[in-house]
C-alpha cells in the first residue's frame, strides 16, 4: 500500500511538474507580482486590505446608526433584527462557496466580481426607501462580501514568496484589530455629522469611492492565479455547507429577542446531523472526481486543524466581548455612541502595533510561545478590567479603560497575525482559496456562538423585572463583570489548544531561516532543505516547485 501511495504521488508530480515547466514561463512574463523586485504586488496587498477593511467595519457600523434607522424609514424590530443579522447570515452561508469559486473561476477575476457587488449593494442600503429594500441589499452585501473575502488570504498566498508573508500577515493583523473597533467609531461619526440632511446613509455610502477605487485598482495590479488542476463546483456541496451554515446561525442571531422558541432549539441541533451529512459527502465527490467543495484533506494538516480549532474558540471569545462591551458603555454607563467608539482607540492601536511586530520580529524566533503569551496577555487585560470595573463602578472613566484595554490589545495583535500564518503554512497552493474560506468561515462560525452565549452570561445575570432606571446601571456593570470571568475561561482554553500549533510555524523554515532546535521540526510541514530549495530557486521555478511539493504531500494525504 506504502508502495502504491508513492507511485502515485510521484506520477502525479511528475504530470504537474511537467506542466509546471511547460507553463512556467509563460506565466513568469505574465503574472506580474511573483516576481520579488516587483512592487506591484505591495500595491495589489493595499487593494485587498482595504477591500478586507470594508467587510469588517460593515459588520458593526450599523449598530451605532440603528436608532436613525428605525426613526428615518418607520423600520420595525424585526426588521432591524433582519437588517444587522442579514450581512452575517449571507456572508457565513457563502464563506466556503466563495473560497471555492476563486480557485476554479480564478481569484483575481472573483475578487474584481466580490467588490463590485459589494459596492453596487452598499449603494442599494445608501438610497434604500424602506426596511424592506434595505434589508434585501444588506444580505446582498454579505452574499458579495463572502466572494470578496476569501480571495484576500488566497492572493497573498499565492502571490508573496514565503519568506515575505509573515511581513504581510502583521499587516494583515494590524487591518484586523483596526477594523474590529473602527467600525461604531465611523459609524457614530458619520451618524452624528448628518452630512447633507442624510443621517444613517453615510455610513453606506463611504463604500462607494473605497469600491470603485479598489474595482479600478485591482484590475490593473491584480495579478490572475487559480488551482492548477481543473476543479469543477460541488453544487451539492454548496447547498449542504449553506444549509448547515444557515441551521446553526440563525437561531443563535435571532435567539436572544425571540427569547428562545423551541423550533430554534430544533434548527440547530438540525444542523450537526446536516454537518455529517456534508463530511460523507464531501469524501465521496473527492473519490468521484477530485473535486470537493470542502477540501477535507486538509485537517490533516497538523498545522492547520490545530489553527482552525483555536481560530473557532477564539472567534467565540471576540464575539462575547465586543458586544457586552458596547452595551455595558452604552446601555450600563450611559455613554453616546461617539465616547464608546472613541474608547476602543487604545484597543486599535495596541493591535495594530503587536500584529505587525508579532509575525516580523517575535515569531520566528520564539513560535508558538508568542501566540501563548498573547493568551495569557488577553487574561491579564480582562482581569485588569474587572478589578476596575468591581472599583469604580459606574463612575469608571475612558481613561480608566485604557490599561486594560491597551494589554488586551497587545495580546490580540500577538495571536490574530501568527495565527492565520500558522493555520495557512502548511496549505498546498492549489487549495488556497477551499482553506481561506474556511478560516473566515469558522472565524464567524465563533462569533456566532459567542452572540448566542451573550444571552447566557449577559442577560441571563440580569432580572429584567426588577430593572428601573436606578438600577441599569449596577446591574449593566455586573453583568459585564460576570461576562468577562466567563471570557477568562474561554482564554484559557485557547492557551491549552495552543500547544497543539507547530512548535515553528513552517513558513519561516521554508525562507531558509529555520530557528528551531530541531532541523526535522516534526511539528512543520517543511524542512530546511527544502526552505533551502525554495529560496534558492528564480521566482517562476519556486511557484512549480511549491505546486509540485504541495501536490505531493496531497498524493500523500489523500490516498
């Protein structure tokens, strides 16, 4: 069997390493951005920032701007329920799809397709007339977001050397923690300038000239990659992924203001036998035709099933904690939107800082230990926080919060960045996008959960009947202390799944500047000879020779 499995992989590195040398200098002259002396490729990375930018901040924006709403076109609760849950439900539901989609169609060319959507449809909520309108262009902003999204991780995957990728993914942290505050800042900003008589509009409407610029922008420097090998989409797939995305969410978002029906109850525990069902699936169509909509080989990848369920937990955690925290600074202290927005400041800064010195400067050197210490930074952060909150009660100040927020801060930055390097390092070049879709995917898969556990250790310490307007405040405070214990635990969690990460993540070996002890790292997917190999080859050769190596280790894994 041993025998059989190495014949195979070697046959079939020898068909695409062929076609590799065959292409390979057609594509070298065509495919601007390999090429390490050219800086088009640092112009593209800015284009698909932003473009990441713009999904994150439209998935909190329109909380701060939620009272115009409701106030300016007669919006009902459940339709604003619709309107704040709709972006995620659509963007969960076609995360995986979207990933796919990029590595047969091309990802450059679904990218250009997810912007441009996304633009057209932040126009539709910009002159939306009524709840109903604006609720149809919000799910088609998620639905266009879920094809835009997944391409970002899959073209700095596919367009930067290995050795430059840990300078990318910071960057790519730093854009995170920034997008993850910035969001009710613009929006209480926007809101409350009311530019031109608009009021909640703006904050749609900003998406317009970020989106055009980025749909002009990126036809020009993008450069076009796909799977080497012709895939086909798994409609079944996309129908089973969607189905189960879809039974497991939407209970969760609507949960809480239903005050838990039952049929919820049902819907989700729906979901896990709808999972299986697209695993079996899944397996059969890889056997039928190689062509899966969830590559499933790939949690075999130490690296990358160890990532995924830390980025799981992880997502669960920032989900608890940015809502009880925006409601106990509006709702417990009485604070307006723009105070709250600005609070977040030191939060942004301090991730934005440690993400880009994490991936550059810390990991390579220390591994897995700086994600830990990010664990264990974020912990300190909320115990800080809690011991303050417990001190001054509602007298707390912003500039109170700014220690503990700063430490929290720095933690973050110090896992978001490594993390999606490390889950990433190990990936085989042709399941870039399948495997992007899947960490954004499971990302918001946390998040949700954490949105349904709120009711739980928020509202659930809270006696709605014996609230007045005296005692909101206390017991807003109290609440959020009893959240944030729970987030502790969660924290702690994540710093145990931690060792289960490469001890070196295996990009930095495959630059050929190993640091670990072990030059057989058996926790990394690549060896100094073979980092070695890579950085030695010219730019097109080292493509064909990642693409065969990954090919290889996919013969491998597969049969």
């Amino acid at each position: 069997m041993a025998t059989a499995t190495m014949v195979a992989a070697e046959a079939e590195a020898e068909t695409i390493a062929d076609g590799a040398e065959a292409g390979s200098g057609a594509r070298a002259g065509a495919e601007a951005g390999v090429g390490e002396n050219d800086r088009r490729r640092w112009i593209a990375l800015a284009v698909i920032m932003t473009a990441a930018f713009m999904d994150l901040v439209d998935v909190t924006i329109v909380n701060i701007a939620i009272p115009s709403i409701e106030r300016t076109i007669d919006a009902s609760f459940g339709a604003i329920q619709w309107i704040t849950a709709g972006y995620a439900l659509a963007f969960a539901a076609g995360l995986i799809t979207g990933g796919r989609l990029g590595d047969i169609y091309g990802r450059k060319r679904v990218f250009l397709i997810g912007i441009g959507g996304f633009t057209v449809a932040s126009a539709l909520c910009g002159f939306a007339a009524g709840p109903e309108m604006l609720i149809a262009a919000r799910l088609a902003q998620g639905a266009t977001a879920a094809l835009m999204v997944p391409q970002v991780l899959s073209i700095v995957h596919t367009t930067f050397p290995a050795h430059e990728r840990g300078k990318v993914f910071g960057l790519f942290g730093a854009v995170i923690g920034l997008g993850a505050v910035s969001g009710p800042l613009i929006g209480a900003l926007l809101t409350q300038w009311n530019l031109f008589g608009l009021e909640w509009r703006p904050i749609f409407l900003i998406n317009l000239p970020v989106g055009i610029a980025g749909l002009i922008l990126g036809r020009i420097y993008l450069t076009e990659s796909r799977a080497p090998q012709a895939l086909r989409l798994d409609f079944v797939g996309v129908v089973l992924v969607t189905a189960a995305m879809l039974m497991l969410v939407y209970p969760l978002t609507r949960g809480h203001e239903l005050d838990w029906p039952t049929w919820g109850f049902v819907v989700m525990a729906g979901s896990v036998p709808m999972f299986v069902a697209l695993v079996a699936y899944e397996r059969y169509k890889a056997r039928k035709d190689g062509s899966p909509l969830i590559e499933l080989s790939l949690f075999r990848i130490k690296s990358f099933a160890a990532g995924i369920s830390v980025q799981l937990v992880f997502g669960l955690a920032l989900g608890v904690f940015f809502l009880v925290w925006t409601i106990y600074m509006q709702n417990g202290l009485g604070w307006s939107p723009l105070r709250a927005g600005l609070t977040g400041v030191p939060f942004s800064i301090a991730v934005s800082v440690a993400a880009g010195l994490s991936v550059q400067k810390l990991v390579p050197r220390f591994g897995r230990k700086v994600l830990q210490t990010g664990a264990l930074l974020m912990i300190a952060g909320i115990l800080i926080y809690i011991w303050e909150a417990d001190r001054y009660g509602t007298t707390i100040t912003a500039w109170q919060m700014t220690a503990p927020l700063a430490v929290m801060g720095l933690g973050m930055g110090l896992i978001v960045a490594p993390l999606t390097d490390a889950i990433l390092s190990g990936v085989p070049r042709e399941h870039a996008g399948s495997a992007s879709g899947l960490i954004s995917t499971v990302q918001q898969m946390g998040t949700a959960l954490g949105l349904g556990l709120v009711a739980v250790v928020f509202f659930g310490s809270i006696d709605e009947r014996r609230l007045t307007p005296a005692t909101a405040g206390t017991a807003f405070s109290d609440a959020f202390r009893s959240s944030l214990w729970w987030i502790v635990a969660v924290l702690a969690v994540i710093f145990l799944l931690m060792f289960a990460l490469p001890a070196r993540p295996a990009q930095h070996l495959e630059g050929g500047t190993p640091d670990s002890d072990d030059p057989n790292d058996p926790d990394g997917t690549t060896t100094p000879a073979e980092g070695s190999r890579a950085e030695a080859q010219p730019d097109g050769d080292r493509v064909a020779g990642d693409a065969v190596d990954g090919s290889i280790k996919e013969a491998a894994l597969t049969r």
